[in-house]
C-alpha cells in the first residue's frame, strides 16, 4: 500500500492498491463480491472462486465492463485436490507472488443440534474451517515470496456468543478466530499479518431465509 498524500497525492487517492494481488474465496456472492470490487476499486489484480462457473463468469463480465482487473475460477473450497488447483492457478496468474488472502467463502446450517448429521458436521467443518487452514498453509509461500502480506478470516459475530441452532457453523467460526490468532503469532516474522473480521447479519443470500 503506498501514501499517496505523503508522496503529494490528494486526499480522494491517498491509498492505493495498485501493484497488489488477492485472492477472495466466495467472490461471486454477498460480502465477498463487495470484498472482490473493494479490493479490484483500489487498484488490486484479484482472483476470486466460487463452486458455480457460469455464476463467476456473469460476474468476471461485469467486474470488466468496469474497468476492474479480476480473475475468477470454480473451486469448492470443502474438496482438498479443488483447493490445491486453485492455488496453482493464483500462483500462474500472479507469478508466484500473493499479497491478500481473504478466506471469506463459508457455509450457515440453522438446524436444531440433535438432527444434525454426519455428514452435515464435516461439510460445514470441511467448508469453513478447514478450507481456510488449508488455504492459509498453500498461500504461506506466496505470501512470502511477495515480501509478506495479509489474511483475513472472515469469522462471524456467532464465532464469540451463543446463538440457537447453529452449533456447527458456530464451532467453525470461533476456532477460525483462534486459527487467526496462532497465525498471527506463528507468521508475524515472516511479515504476514493474519486477522478476522466477524460481521454481524448482513442481508446476504446467506442469511435471507434465516428466522432469528
Ligand atoms: N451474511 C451475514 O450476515 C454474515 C454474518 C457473519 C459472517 N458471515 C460470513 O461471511 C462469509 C460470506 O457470507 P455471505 O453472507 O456473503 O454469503 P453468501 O451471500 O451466501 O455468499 C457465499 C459465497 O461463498 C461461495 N461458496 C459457498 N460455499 C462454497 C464452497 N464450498 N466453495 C467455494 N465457494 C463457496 C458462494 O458461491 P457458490 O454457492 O456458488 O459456491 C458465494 O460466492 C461467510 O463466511 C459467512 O459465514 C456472514
């Protein structure tokens, strides 16, 4: 990131992103999306993914007409070989440099604890937590190959307190906020900054059929 203003720049172009690569996982959708043209706004090339190729393809359009540099590919971030193809393609496409991880793809399961299954357990697991331990490790050495750079996790409000219904996704998002803490701590000399954002609700397709 470079002052503008400290280097004479007016105030509306104080900071910049140009020159910056990031990959948001979930970009097609939501708060992702807005995280992809936020980032792609401030001049970032960015890659973003998502499980539906023609959804990420209508966006990829869009983000062009608008003058924005992202790329985009499928990639179900709960599936290990998905997670792995992804980051060699972000490797490709930025020539082996990352300065922006956003794990932000995630997954909400409201049902009553005692009919939860198996499976939905190591899905909603798999998609949320693992995928972003998994990320965090493929990225490391890009990350480090730029100089350093950044993560964020993107946690949840239900990360920290109780809420009725949501067991699993809860267990998800509060170890993401411990996993962003030991990196933080295990990283930091590396100059790779790891940190969580943990919304509250937001109208997303997410969150739309939800009763609180
Ligand atoms: N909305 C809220 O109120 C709220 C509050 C707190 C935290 N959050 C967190 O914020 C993040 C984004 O939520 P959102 O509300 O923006 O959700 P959303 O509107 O449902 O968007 C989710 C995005 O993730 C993608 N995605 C879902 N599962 C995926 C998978 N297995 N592999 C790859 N991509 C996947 C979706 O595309 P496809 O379905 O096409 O794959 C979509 O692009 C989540 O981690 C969520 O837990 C949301």
């Amino acid at each position: 990131v470079v002052d503008m203003a400290a280097e004479g720049g007016s105030r509306e172009d104080r900071w910049t992103l140009a020159g910056a690569t990031a990959l948001v996982t979930g970009g097609s959708k939501g708060i992702g999306y807005a995280i992809v043209e936020e980032l792609a706004g401030f001049g970032a090339r960015v890659h973003a993914c998502s499980r539906n190729a023609a959804e990420l393809e209508q966006c990829r359009r869009r983000w062009e007409e608008k003058g924005l540099h992202v790329t985009v590919s499928a990639c179900d971030v709960s599936v290990r070989a998905d997670r792995e193809g992804l980051m060699s393609t972000v490797r490709q496409t930025f020539n082996g440099k990352l300065d922006i991880l956003v794990n932000n793809a995630g997954q909400l399961l409201v049902k009553p604890t005692v009919e939860c299954t198996a499976d939905e357990y190591s899905k909603v697991m798999a998609t949320n937590l693992e995928s972003s331990f998994h990320l965090c490790q493929l990225a490391r050495p890009l990350l480090v190959h730029a100089g350093g750079g950044s993560i964020i996790n993107m946690s949840s409000i239900g990360g920290s307190i109780g809420f009725v219904g949501s067991a699993i996704y809860a267990i998800t998002k509060g170890a993401m906020n411990q996993l962003t803490r030991s990196l933080a701590a295990e990283w930091a000399p590396n100059k790779i900054r790891v940190n969580g954002v943990a919304p509250g609700f937001i109208t997303t397709d997410m969150i739309k059929d939800v009763r609180i």
